[in-house]
C-alpha cells in the first residue's frame, strides 16, 4: 500500500502517519514528497489562524471515485510552549488522517489515532486536574476518536489503580526497583527482552550475578543514606528463576541485607514465567524469604503452540507446576496468556481460557500478540501464520467475557507498536490481588531504578514530573565490564533528582 501525503513537507509527520498507516494495512508505505503510482494520495492543509489550528483532510478513490474528507480544529490558547503546540499541530493531522481512512476502509480504530503504550495516562491526568469525568470521557472520544468501549475500560482501571493505590499520586518521593535477569532456558520467538539461553553460561551467570550484587549494596546504601523508600520490587527478566536456588537464595539475601525496610515494602515478585524453570528447592527460597507472589506462563494450552514458538516445556509441566507452588504456599499467581499465537484461532483461545478455568490463579495478563521488530517471528514472518483482524478481536472480546464472568477486573493496560488487531495487552486480577508493580510502570508516577544486565532505568523528577531514561547494557559481556559506571551513573541522577535542598524545598 502506497500512500502519497500532499500538502505538508515537514518530515516530523511522517513517523506518526506512517503508524496510524500500518494500523490499516498490512504494509505500508507512507511518503510526504511525490510517489509514482501512489495506491492513494491524500491531501492535508494545517493552518492556524488567531491561536486555532485548522486541519483538513481530503482523500480521492480512483476506484470508486469517491472522496473522503476530514476537518478538525482546536484551540490552541492554552498551550503556551512550542513545543505542545506542535504536538497538538500534530493530533489534528492525525485525526483527519486517521478519520479519511476509517471511511475509505470501513475499519473502525477503536483507540482512535493513538499509537502511544500508555492511554490510561491521558485520563488520569485529566481527572487529576480537576476535569469532570464525563468533560475527561468526551474529551478522549473529541480528540483522539477513542470509542466509548475502550474509554470505559480505561476507566474501570483508573478506578481499581486508585482503589488499590489510593496514594499513587502522592509516591513521588519513593522509587521502585526492577531486577532483571537476563537469562532463560530458551528464546522464545516472540521475546525481544534480554533473555540468553542458559545452558553452557555458567560463566557468564557467575559474572553477570557478581555485577548484580554490587548494585544491589550500592543502590541499597544509596537509598538508605538518603532516606528514600521502596514500594515494590520486581524480579523480571529473562528468567529469574533459570538461575540455582542457591544463587537466588544469594539473592534475596543480598537484597534483605541491603535495601531499606524490606519488610515493609508493599510487593515482591518474581517471575517464574518459564514453569520448566520451577522445582522444589526454588520455592523453597521463595517461601525463606517471604516472597509469594510469582508468575507461571502457559501463553498457551496448545502443545503445538508452545513447541512453535519455542518454549520447550509441556503443558502439563505448566499445570503441575501451578499445583506444586499452590502446595508450597505461593498464594499469589500470576499467569500470561497471548492472543494471536501462531496456528490459534477462536476455538484454540477459547480452549485455553477453558484450561485457565481448573486453575483460577489470582491475575491474568492477556497480551496480543505484537510483532516487535527484532524478534525471530518478525524476522521469519511468512514462517508464522496467525489469525486476522476479526478473529484476534474475537477472542479479545471472549477473554473480556470470560474474565468478568470469573471474577477479575482489569487493573492496568498497555499497547505495542505492529500489535495485532490494533488491540492492546490487559492485566487482569480478583479484587485485591493486583500488581502494584504493574500500576507504577504504566503510569510512571515514580522512579523505577532498574538493575542488572538489560534493565532499563525510568526516573520521574519527584517536582516537575520529566521521565529521564537509562539504560544498563544488554549483552552479559558489556555488563560485567562495566557495571560499576552504570551504577555510579544511576546514582549521579538520583542525587539530582533527590538532593536534600530539593527533598525538603
């Protein structure tokens, strides 16, 4: 699909055109200059005439000689900086374009012209400001042609967040810490996260976990020094449980001996995603050091699924592993399911919330499957067949059904770029038992300082609200060479961003 864009030459609208492109065509190619033989050409006017942009959209089907037109406006006296005027410029460009293509297709985009991970942001920010729910609700349908199905459910999770968290915004002045462990026992196809198959690293294991423990002391002493409180730590990676017991006892030791008040810090988890990761004697640590809410993933019930995507575990090992760390007091379990998998449709998805349904663990994340650029699916995509746009929405309508009939409320929600369906990724959870960890990444009211090989640290200025990213190496090798200077280097940021002089201005 060729589209030519006429009207506009400013190249910093080719990147969101080019998104809002692909969310209806399979591929798309998207140019702001002159294309031979373009598939359609569509032009856009944007002008702002006394502090109100005006944005017009007209679309011309050869085939059908039809034209589609588009117009939006906004007033833009309120936003006084350039730069969030451009990106307003930038909302009304999307609109008409997303509104031209939406006629000409008949494809409605239920999260409208957003492409962005977070949507539950925009309305906690609306509400916080003192907007009227109702004002926020049709505001999210004006601007950004949200449908009233997904602007509910964005609601319903702001409710369980502040139901769960009632003080999520008053946590500026705590962090959260992320551990990451970049190993796992295969790569799955789908997975572009730091993840090393383990077998044969034992070195690399050793080094990386040397690394580990020192920022582990140096954060600790840190945020000891400096007063600075933990609201919940999360173990992801990779798979945390792929390394021993004895090293993850090592572990949690070295996180009791160096973080402030572990005890009372609201949540740990870890990760046991992989179940062919999980014995006897890792949960045993677990339960030594007082960590009972996990993670244990089927992603699917289909055996020719799992084999396809290339975790080699069973489904029955996934069952009874669940059973096991049931037996073994784990009294809060996660599990991850995808729509989309490769080969699955309805029936297959719908088989796999049946199988879901003997074990009722306490949250379930449904993620659609996203086709992220530097996986092995992505690079061998004819090797994978999935189901089309009706189908994935299918099956996200039944686990919507399926988990409001069994209990669960959704609590937090993200979208990934090439996400099939244009759908999103839902956190699920019985009443009470949501991740807090979850709810602060996704609406990033605090600094999360990640740790180890491929973590990747948010801070969030406690005042202004600036997200500051960084960035730990992603391969073993670079890490272990140098996690001193990451370490000092996340250090030099949290002095800036919690300084005595600004902590008690």
């Amino acid at each position: 699909m060729r589209i030519s864009i006429t009207g506009i030459q400013d190249e910093r609208y080719l990147r969101p055109l080019s998104l809002i492109s692909n969310l209806f065509f399979e591929e798309s190619e998207v140019s702001l200059k002159s294309m031979l033989e373009p598939t359609y050409t569509i032009d856009i006017q944007i002008k702002e005439v006394d502090e109100i942009v005006y944005a017009n959209a007209t679309l011309y089907d050869k085939e059908t000689a039809t034209t589609f037109t588009s117009h939006y406006d906004k007033d833009l006296s309120s936003f006084q900086n350039e730069k969030e005027r451009f990106k307003q410029w930038k909302y009304a460009v999307s609109y008409v374009y997303v509104t031209v293509l939406q006629d000409l297709t008949g494809i409605v985009q239920q999260w409208g012209l957003l492409t962005g991970v977070r949507p539950t942001k925009l309305l906690h920010k609306k509400l916080r400001s003192g907007v009227n729910q109702s004002i926020a609700h049709k505001q999210l349908k004006d601007d950004y042609l949200i449908t009233d199905e997904k602007v509910q459910l964005m609601q319903d999770i702001v409710d369980r967040q502040l139901t769960m968290v009632p003080d999520l915004y008053e946590l500026q002045k705590e962090v959260s810490i992320y551990i990451g462990i970049p190993f796992c026992p295969t790569k799955c196809a789908y997975c572009t996260f730091p993840a090393y198959a383990i077998n044969g690293r034992q070195g690399s294991v050793d080094s990386f976990l040397g690394g580990l423990h020192y920022e582990i002391r140096e954060i600790g002493r840190w945020l000891k020094d400096n007063n600075v409180k933990i609201t919940t730590v999360y173990y992801g990676g990779g798979t945390p449980t792929s390394i021993t017991a004895e090293e993850m006892d090592m572990l949690y030791e070295e996180m009791y001996e160096s973080f402030p008040d572990v005890d009372k810090i609201r949540e740990i988890t870890v990760e046991a995603g992989r179940p062919d990761t999980i014995t006897p004697e890792k949960l045993e640590v677990l339960k030594k050091w007082n960590i009972d809410r996990i993670s244990i993933n089927p992603q699917s019930y289909i055996q020719e699924t799992l084999k396809a995507i290339g975790r080699h575990h069973t489904v029955e090992e996934t069952i009874d592993k669940f059973h096991l760390a049931r037996e073994m007091g784990m009294n809060n379990i996660n599990m991850d399911l995808i729509i989309g998998l490769p080969g699955e449709g309805v029936e297959e998805f719908d088989y796999t919330l049946a199988e879901t349904k003997k074990l009722m663990p306490e949250s379930l994340t449904v993620h659609t499957l996203s086709f992220k650029r530097a996986s092995e699916m992505t690079k061998n995509r004819e090797k994978y067949k999935v189901a089309d746009r009706d189908e994935i929405t299918e099956m996200m309508h039944n686990a919507t059904k399926w988990t409001k009939d069994h209990g669960y409320v959704p609590y937090y929600l993200y979208r990934q770029k090439n996400i099939l369906g244009n759908l999103e990724n839902v956190g699920y959870a019985l009443p009470g038992q949501e991740s807090i960890y979850n709810i602060m990444i996704m609406e990033e009211q605090q600094s999360i300082i990640g740790l180890g090989c491929g973590a990747a640290s948010k801070f969030v200025d406690p005042e202004t609200g600036k997200i500051t990213h960084f960035a730990n190496p992603k391969d073993p090798k670079s890490y272990n060479e140098g996690f001193e200077h990451y370490t000092n280097e996340k250090i030099n940021i949290l002095n800036e961003l919690f300084s005595v002089e600004k902590t008690h201005s």
